[in-house]
C-alpha cells in the first residue's frame, strides 16, 4: 500500500485534467486538487483543458473559475472545433480568435489534444491544415508555451501488440481509417522546420522512449521544443530497459524535460499522490518502485540542476513565469456570455451558478 507523503522541495505537476462535476471525496471540482496539492506539499499545478476530448468550452470555463478561486493554478486551455470535418468555424470563433480570448482571459498557455489519433481524424485526419497553420504562427510569435498530445503508443497501430485495455477504449488504430504514427511525425517535424521558435512541449516523451535516438535528433534540430514524462507505462518499460543510458540522457537533456502525472478529476486524491511520488523517486531518488506498468523501475538519481530542471524550472521558464497569470473576470464572463450556445443543458446548469457567485 502507498503511504502518502510530502515531497520536501519544489515541484510542479504540470499536466493535469478536469473533466467531471464532482466526486465522492472532495465534492465540487472547484476543490479537485487541492488535498492532492495540499498533501504533496506541491508548489504548483497546471490544468490543460482538453475541448475536443471532454466537454468543449466548458471545459475552458470550468478550469478557468477553478484557476481564479484557487491560486497557484496554472492552466492551459483548449480550441473547440466548431466544425468537422476540419474548416471554418462560425463568424468570430475561428481558432485564432479562440486563442486571443483564452490568452485575455488569463490561461498560461495551450494543450492541443489535436494530435492524439481519435481526435485528429475527425478534424480532417492531418496536422497540416491552413485552419491550423494560422494559429501555429500566432502562438509561435507570442511565445506562447503548448502542451502538445501527437499521436499515441505505436503498438496500437499494431494487431499483435495493441493492449486489451487500449483497444477497448478505442485506441486501435491500424484499421485503415486513422493516419500513420509515422506520418504524423513526420507532420510535426514539417510545422516545427516552418515554426523553429514554437515553445511546445510534446506529452508522453512525444511517444518515442523506445526511439531516444530520434528524439535526440529533433532536441537538436529544434531548440525549442521540450518533452515531459507523462505516463504512459510503455514509456517506463523503455526507460527501466535502458536505464543506464536514460541516466545519461536525462543528465544531458535536463533542460528538456517536465514533469507531469496526468490525474484526472474526478479520480481520487489517492491517485495523483502515488503518480507524483512514482515521478519524482524516479528523477531524485536511487529507489527501485514498481512503476505505472507494473514492473520494477530504478530512480535515475538525479541531483542539483538537472533535478531541479526537471522538477519545476522547465515549466517555469515554458509559460515564462514563476507564478500563474491572473484571471481576467470580464474576459471570462464575455467568453461564458459568447459561448453559451455551444454548452449542454447540463453544463449551464452547472456553471451558471458559478458565473453569478464569481463573475457577475
């Protein structure tokens, strides 16, 4: 059994969601992570709104009054894709009018979830897209940081590999209807040649812990980009199979690399203790855990810099800030009035109370 407790120095999870109303443990999500925090002793957390994967724009919203009532937060919003297929979203709604409206409001930065397979194929199916290429540019002028998910494991592309459990989600990708792993790799390295300075940060180790090779020639290639270490188990399983070398590579990467657990509200507390303890034994301690796949994983021991790197300073140094950007309450009451439309009856029925209590 996990014994939860405090981690003795600095650390930002900085990848994090919040999907649902509430849970049986701390009720309202406007109090989701905050045992977590409180009992981690974390300095600081980051939300990324994930629009085309959960609840739209309110998504947005729900983060965004979590930010204001709760400080410290980071977040990191989404863009709705009003229309699929992939294209032109109704008068003032266009993508990069979303972004400016987030960037008002006081998010820190954007998560695309665009590059995750069941997302990219019903946009169009491609990264590369005028729709997309507009926005590219305004975020690469803006220095704006991106929490980035691309593609998934490429054992779901494969019928003998694929998980049980990924495949039941949805997550089997080699029926034809879904683009290549490798194409939309290829995809990401075309956007990056066109926009070197973008401040992306790719989730899940950008899925290449089995290809450390390829991910050091794109460290090199673009100066800019960054990876965390976001389970996925396949990614430990690499790691562990190479320890001796990651303890090198994330030495010399150091300036690279984020933390971040992915727990997801409404999951208990219970579980994004155990992720963040798992994460930080591995970066700073010698331990040997059993890791998010359940194999034995030893802790690379890192110290100094390369830990604190690691730990907070690259997400500090990604959203340019040693704390959050503060909520703008007018903006957020605007973009609630504006896109009402697009929310569920259950959805006004929720944040309609909070938009009177915190906004009006």
């Amino acid at each position: 059994m996990f014994n939860e407790a405090k981690i003795n120095e600095k650390i930002i999870d900085s990848h994090l969601h919040l999907e649902e109303w509430k849970n049986d443990e701390v009720g309202h999500f406007l109090n989701a992570f905050e045992k977590y925090r409180e009992g981690m002793s974390l300095d600081g957390i980051n939300i990324c709104a994930l629009n085309n994967h959960a609840r739209g724009v309110a998504n947005n919203i729900m983060i965004a009054l979590y930010k204001l009532v709760n400080k410290g937060t980071y977040a990191h919003g989404a863009l709705d894709h009003i229309v699929k297929p992939i294209g032109k979203n109704p008068d003032g709604m266009d993508l990069v009018t979303q972004y400016r409206e987030l960037m008002e409001i006081g998010f820190d930065g954007i998560k695309l979830i665009e590059g995750k397979p069941t997302v990219l194929k019903p946009i169009g199916g491609t990264l590369l897209s005028p729709y997309l290429d507009a926005l590219f540019c305004e975020m690469e002028k803006d220095k704006t940081h991106i929490v980035f998910h691309v593609n998934d494991p490429d054992e779901f592309w494969d019928e003998e590999l694929v998980p049980d459990w990924a495949r039941a989600n949805g997550w089997f990708y080699a029926d034809g209807t879904y683009p290549d792993f490798w194409t939309v790799t290829k995809e990401i390295e075309t956007i990056l040649d066109k926009y070197p300075s973008l401040n992306v940060t790719f989730a899940h180790f950008f899925f290449y812990a089995k290809y450390p090779e390829k991910l050091e020639a794109m460290f090199k290639k673009y100066e800019n980009m960054a990876v965390d270490i976001t389970p996925g188990g396949e990614m430990y399983l690499a790691f562990e199979k190479n320890h001796d070398f990651y303890v090198d590579f994330f030495k010399k990467y150091s300036n690279r690399i984020l933390v971040g657990t992915d727990a997801t509200f409404p999951w208990e507390s219970y579980t994004h203790a155990w992720s963040i303890d798992k994460l930080y034994r591995f970066i700073a301690t010698s331990d040997t855990t059993m890791a998010f796949c359940d194999q034995n994983l030893r802790g690379l021991n890192l110290d100094g810099e390369d830990k604190e790197n690691i730990l907070y300073k690259n997400f500090e140094r990604r959203v340019g800030r040693s704390t959050p950007k503060e909520i703008n309450k007018e903006a957020l009451l605007a973009y609630f009035e504006k896109y009402k439309v697009l929310l569920s009856d259950e959805e006004l029925s929720e944040l309609s109370p909070l938009v009177d209590k915190y906004l009006r």
